[in-house]
C-alpha cells in the first residue's frame, strides 16, 4: 500500500466518525454555508494580482514537520498582504497536520478564495468544505475514478463551489478532465518516488484547452521559474513549502514575490523590445 492508498483509507474512516459527530443537518446551519463564494478562478487569472496561492501547511509525509510554530492568522494575512491571488489551507490532520479549524480561521481573517486542501472522495466534506468557509475543493485525480471525479465536480458546483482538479500525468489529464472543473492544476511532484521536476508542467501545459486557468504546483521555489512557466502559458501556481519552512512564512513570500514581480516586468519589457 503506497502512502496515498494509506491516506485514502484512512479518510473513510475519517469520513465515517465526522459523519457521526457532525451530522450533515448541522452542517448546513453553518454561517458559511449559504455565504458567497469569492472566485478563485477570478482572482487568479486577475492581471493585477500575482496568481500565486499560498499554502498553509505544518507537514508531509514526504518531509515531516516543515513548521510547527506558525500562526494561521499571522501568516494568511500576511501572505495576502504580500500579494497573493489566494490561500491555500491544508486540512488533513493525521498526515499534514491540519484541521478545519485551520480553514475557519483563515477565513474569519481574509476575504479571498480559500482552496480547502485535502483528499475528498465523499460528498459529505464537499459540504463540510461548504460549511466552514472554503470557495474552491482539491479533487486528485489520482485518488479517484473518472467517473466518480466527475460526480464529485458536479456536486461541488451545484453548491456554488469552485473545482481544482489535480493530475500528475498526462493520462490522468486525459481521463480526468471535465467541463464541471474550473481549474486545473499539474503536481510537479512524482507521487511514487516524491522526486519534483517542473518539466512536467511544462510538458503538460499545451494539453489543457485555455478554457481551464492553469495552475503549476510543487518544487516552486525559485522566481525565475515561475516567469517561465507564466511564459509557457500558467496563470498561476500553488506555493506552499518553500514559505513555510522558514520561521516567518509570509516575510519570505513578500520577498520571493516582490523578486517575481521584477523579473516578470524584466521579461516583458525585453519581449517588447
């Protein structure tokens, strides 16, 4: 069993003792829940802000513990202040490190696209995301069937939420892709050997009709990087590790944006010449 398949199993479990502490009933009572999305699509693809979505996230299987001291609201505001299109809130506990209380907090502090980061394959966290104030779902290509994938995207719209798709491969692109997903991210990260190469992005970014906002995730951590592949055709990027894992996460996304916003400028101004 890889550590995805781990993870899977261990969310059904999950899944069923929510659904007996938090019935769905209560769920919908929420303040949340019939609240107004903000569009991550929106923000993202919106030329004045830096398509970047920031992520807040304490661990990895991969990596372990990355940050174990950072504020939720210290550093959710000061990644939108630093100039953000979006957060990104990691809400698996057992193996990120994560909760939904995460999530809410997020929200009570910033009013932006919050995606709710975890391994939904039930329609019941579609609604909790509902609940506690998440605009747009992660569904992992990976994690599901196509054709459950697909019901899961049309619930999720028909509760006004916005749809991320993430897929590793091409084949994944290809079986996976849907008219009810708003955008669609490519995980540079290989899920069996962990090893991140941005190539796949770039490999990948032409198969996606323009229809979709195109999203780079993983392994971001140089500026230059992001130019090319805003270049290649992405409107934005998930960053997440390369922030937290130093002691103050939105200081280091100010810095690595404020450098990205002067190479893009750079790139444009010579593409013009």
């Amino acid at each position: 069993m890889n550590i995805l398949e781990k993870i899977i199993s261990r969310k059904k479990e999950e899944i069923a003792e929510r659904k007996a502490l938090y019935p769905q009933k209560l769920l919908e009572k929420s303040l949340f829940f019939d609240g107004k999305v903000v569009s991550m699509k929106k923000y993202v693809t919106d030329p004045e802000k830096t398509g970047i979505i920031t992520e807040f996230k304490r661990k990895s299987p991969s990596k372990g513990l990355i940050n174990g001291t950072a504020s939720v609201e210290q550093t959710t505001i000061g990644y939108m202040q630093a100039g953000a299109s979006a957060l990104s809130i990691l809400t698996d506990k057992d193996f990120f490190g994560g909760s939904e209380a995460d999530l809410g907090l997020a929200r009570k502090f910033n009013f932006c696209p919050i995606l709710r980061k975890d391994f939904i394959v039930d329609e019941y966290q579609i609604i909790e995301s509902r609940s506690i104030g998440a605009d747009c779902i992660l569904l992992i290509a990976a994690a599901l069937p196509p054709k459950r994938l697909k019901e899961l995207a049309v619930f999720a719209k028909s509760l006004g939420l916005e749809v991320l798709l993430e897929v590793h491969d091409g084949e994944e692109l290809a079986q996976s892709l849907n008219e009810h997903v708003d955008l669609v991210g490519i995980n540079n990260r290989n899920l069996k050997t962990f090893e991140v190469d941005i190539q796949t992005s770039l490999d990948l970014v032409k198969a996606i009709p323009d229809t979709f906002t195109k999203i780079s995730e993983s392994g971001l951590s140089d500026p230059a990087k992001l130019v090319q592949l805003k270049q290649a055709g992405f409107d934005g990027f998930l960053i997440g590790e390369n922030f937290m894992k130093t002691i103050r996460p939105h200081q280091a996304a100010y810095n690595f944006m404020q450098q990205y916003r002067k190479l893009l400028a750079a790139s444009k101004e010579q593409a013009s010449l």
